[in-house]
C-alpha cells in the first residue's frame, strides 16, 4: 500500500482519531481518554508502528482496549466489532455495584438486587438475588453462557 493509500486507510483513521483523543484537551472525547490518563505507548506515536502491530482492520471493526483502565499498546489492543466494544465497556459512573447489568432494585417490597444481560441487542432479566454476591455469580455466569 502506498504511503496516501495508508493515509486514507482505517487504520490510519483509527490511529489519528486515538492520538487526538488521548493527546488533545480540546477533543470532545479527551475526557474519557486523556483526561482519564489513558495514554499511547512511546512505539505507536508513529502510525508505521501502529500498523505494523495492528495491521487493517475489517470493516465491520474498531479498535478495542482490553482493559479500558489502561492505555493503548499492542498487548491491550485488538480489532473487534460493535457486539465486542459493547461488551466491554466500562461501568456507568452510577453503578455501586461495580458489575454491569447488577443493581439494587429498593422501590418495591423486596428490595433484592437484580440482574441483566444485553444479548443480541434485547435485554433479558437474570432474576432477583438476596445478596450482592449471587447477584454478581449470575451475572458472571450468564455472560459465559450469552457471549462465549
């Protein structure tokens, strides 16, 4: 690929947009990324090495942190789809819980913790749990069997 090939690629895309989101106060995203201190390894400040990692993605993907707490290096990155990139995204600033899909449900008499699970775009109710604990055990559970 020439060099105006890969400028117009979607990994050179991708990569502009992460080094303007992690690096650049004014982006509107900077505050979920640089504003977080999520940063860019010293190898990919330069796009030949970032595709030389991570190469052309398909269509139907974008890149992906792992670990969305950390920065984006080869070991925490990967091509994935929407479906993916839903699944791992950070907990809402709201949630006591620190699991998705689990929550306190206090506004009826039984006040019992319950959970969900988003599978192919439809919400499907898990139950109602006495604790926290086997709140969260279900859950975890429920993405094993829905997503794997």
């Amino acid at each position: 690929m020439s060099k105006n090939g890969l400028i117009k690629s979607k990994s050179y895309q991708t990569w502009a947009s992460m080094k303007q989101r992690c690096n650049n106060p004014n982006n509107k995203h900077y505050k979920d990324y640089g504003g977080r201190g999520i940063g860019i390894c010293k190898e990919w400040v330069q796009f030949i090495n970032f595709y030389k990692d991570m190469g052309e993605p398909l269509d139907s993907m974008s890149l992906d942190r792992i670990d969305n707490n950390k920065g984006y290096f080869k070991d925490n990155c990967r091509w994935a789809t929407n479906i993916i990139q839903g699944r791992n995204q950070r907990t809402r600033k709201d949630n006591t819980t620190g699991v998705r899909g689990v929550y306190f449900r206090n506004d009826t008499k039984k006040n019992k913790w319950r959970v969900k699970i988003t599978v192919n775009g439809k919400e499907i109710s898990l139950g109602s749990y006495k604790t926290l604990e086997e709140a969260k055990e279900i859950r975890k559970k429920s993405e094993l069997k829905y997503w794997t």
